[in-house]
C-alpha cells in the first residue's frame, strides 16, 4: 500500500456554491493520487451515524457527490459504496433520508451491504500485525468482508464529537465496515480496537484516503444528539490519524490526550502529533470550535456498564440475548425519545441556514 511519507492534512474554507468544486482542490492539496491504487477498485464508506438527517451526524449529500466527483475526475472510475447497519441506524433508511440514493444512480456507484450474506462474505483473518485487544475479544478469530481485501478504501467521517471516543472521524469510520455485529463487544476497548482496525486496514487496503466535512460539525453528547455548529471546514488526508488529530485539535481537544490518537501515533500507524502534522489550505492553527462532549442518557447508561464496576456483567448482559434489552431501550432513547421532542426542531432550524438549503436541493 502507498505512503505518504510525512503526514499532511488540506483543509479548506467552502460555501455551498464551492463546495463541490472544493472537494478536488482538497484532494489535490492532500496528495490522493498518490494514497489510491488507480488499478484496484474504490470503496466508499460513508457515515452514517443515525438514520434521520440530523446535521453535523451523518455524511452530508455535497460530500458524497463531492467525493465521487473527485474520484472520477482523477481516474478513479471503479467504485462502490458499501454501507453497514447498527443497534440504532437503519441503512436502506438512512441513506434515502440523507439523499443519498440519487447521488449513487446519478453516478451509477453500486451499493453493497455488509450485513447481507448474499452480498458479502465474512472471512478469518489473521493481523501480521500485533493487536492491541481484538485477538482477546474474538479468540475464536478476527472477521472481516472477504471483498475488502485489495481494495482503496475513502472513509467520509463528519467532524463530530463522540460520547465515548471523545471525537469521531476517519479511523471510527472503519468500525461498522471492518466489524461484524457482535462489534458491540468492544465497547470497554473501544480506542484499542480502533487502532487494531486502523492496522488491519494498512495490511489488507491497496490504498486509505478520508474526506471529513466540518460544514457543519456536530458538538455535544454525539454521534447522533448533537448541537449543529456552523464551521464551513472541509479536510482530506491520507493519514487516517493524522486527520483525526486536526480535527479533533479544530474542535478545541488536545489530540494526544485521545487514547486512540495517541495509540495509533505510539504504534507507528499514523501522526497524532500536531507538531508532525503539515497543515496545507487554510490555516486552521489558532482556530478552536470549544467543543464538549457532555452526556446523554444513552452515555450515563453506557459509562455504568463498559466502564463502570459493573463492568464485570458485559458477558452476561452484552453476550446473551439480553443484549436485545439494551437495543431497544437505546432505539426508543434516540428514535422516540429525543428526536420527537428536540431533534426534529434542532433539523427544522438547521435547514433555513445556508447548508440546510443546500441538502433541501438534493
């Protein structure tokens, strides 16, 4: 797989009559041809956090369009989008309601689901690598979609905080695609799991690239109940980490005080460090968003059991059927609960500012 060799992150200031065109000056300044195989064809993994159409959670339609744009342009003509599903995202309804599904039949871009056997097939892996925890969670061995192998892959994360990971983006992205549902199980390793995925990525992608879009960032209790925040930021790396690290320094977070950043950079797998960071476009270096996690009641309930004491139960509670008690309590939470009372108010507002009139056009 291609390397760069020093770290470097782009990072543009766009409007919606730019964005677009944006998106390839972006990759340009982040060096995409030279992290992409142009032989081996391209999954795109977008992101989506939640179902409904809530800003600063999920991919936006410009960035997916954006990104494919791109991609064509610079003779990546081979691409497919996969797309996974988990306790509290549905994605055949996630990618309507996120307009999505006319991007991909305008482009004529194949969508496959990971979840369905017809459609992708799971397979033993074994790392070359050292893992951190995921040998530990499946002793029974590490699965991952067969058809990944010897693919580029281009992560679309948003920039966004995480009630969890503190802040969510490129190498999280990989954590519903690269994992089958029992992912659940690595809630307590979560930063450990996300630098295992990280390496497993390096040895199986003929090629990693990311495209963050920061429109609209996502502050708060995330990925899903966050307070929308303007920022009109767009980012590209080839650096997983290192893209991580600038957004998470953009949202007003020390980078390396992120046990997965600060993993991934001690493990060789990436730059976490700000100061080994080459920052091209716009000059973001005294730019903070002051962003805070906070919590839910879906965080509360999950501090008390991955983290908590009570911990000791996650076999019991998290292994058996009785982890269905927890998928339903945490749909309802999101779904009925918070959306219907404070979620679909946060979108109406949202979609009378310029990015919300721009997603109306999609």
């Amino acid at each position: 797989m291609k390397q760069m060799a020093k770290a470097r992150v782009a990072v543009l200031k766009t409007s919606p009559g730019s964005v677009l065109e944006d998106y390839d000056r972006l990759a340009r300044l982040a060096g995409l041809d030279s992290a992409l195989d142009k032989g081996a064809e391209t999954i795109l993994k977008d992101n989506i956090s939640w179902h409904f159409p809530f800003p600063g959670a999920n991919t936006t339609p410009w960035q997916l369009e954006g990104t494919i744009r791109t991609l064509h342009g610079h003779g990546f003509e081979r691409l497919v989008a996969v797309q996974n599903d988990t306790v509290v995202t549905n994605a055949y309804k996630g990618e309507r309601l996120n307009r999505y599904v006319e991007i991909f039949k305008r482009y004529q871009v194949p969508v496959l689901y990971n979840f369905r056997p017809e459609q992708m097939k799971w397979i033993n892996y074994r790392p070359r690598g050292r893992m951190l925890v995921l040998d530990r969670i499946f002793p029974e061995g590490i699965t991952i979609p067969e058809d990944f192998q010897g693919r580029n892959v281009v992560h679309l994360p948003t920039v966004k905080c995480h009630i969890y990971t503190t802040t969510t983006g490129a190498m999280k992205n990989a954590f519903g695609g690269l994992l089958n549902r029992r992912r659940h199980y690595t809630h307590s390793v979560i930063h450990q799991t996300l630098v295992d995925l990280l390496r497993i990525q390096q040895e199986i992608h003929s090629g990693i690239f990311a495209f963050a879009d920061g429109t609209t960032c996502g502050n708060g209790p995330g990925p899903r109940t966050m307070t929308p925040v303007e920022a009109d930021y767009i980012l590209a790396s080839a650096d997983c980490t290192a893209l991580d690290a600038v957004s998470a320094r953009l949202m007003g977070f020390d980078p390396l005080s992120i046990d997965y950043i600060r993993l991934a950079h001690q493990e060789g797998l990436g730059k976490g460090d700000p100061r080994e960071i080459e920052l091209v476009g716009e000059d973001i270096s005294q730019v903070s968003l002051d962003f805070s996690v906070g919590d839910n009641l879906a965080s509360r309930v999950g501090d008390l059991f991955w983290f908590s004491p009570l911990k000791i139960f996650q076999r019991l509670l998290f292994h058996t059927p009785l982890v269905y008690l927890f998928v339903f309590g945490s749909a309802f939470y999101h779904d009925y609960l918070w959306y219907p009372t404070r979620g679909r108010s946060i979108v109406r507002r949202w979609l009378k500012t310029k990015w919300g009139r721009l997603f109306e056009t999609y």
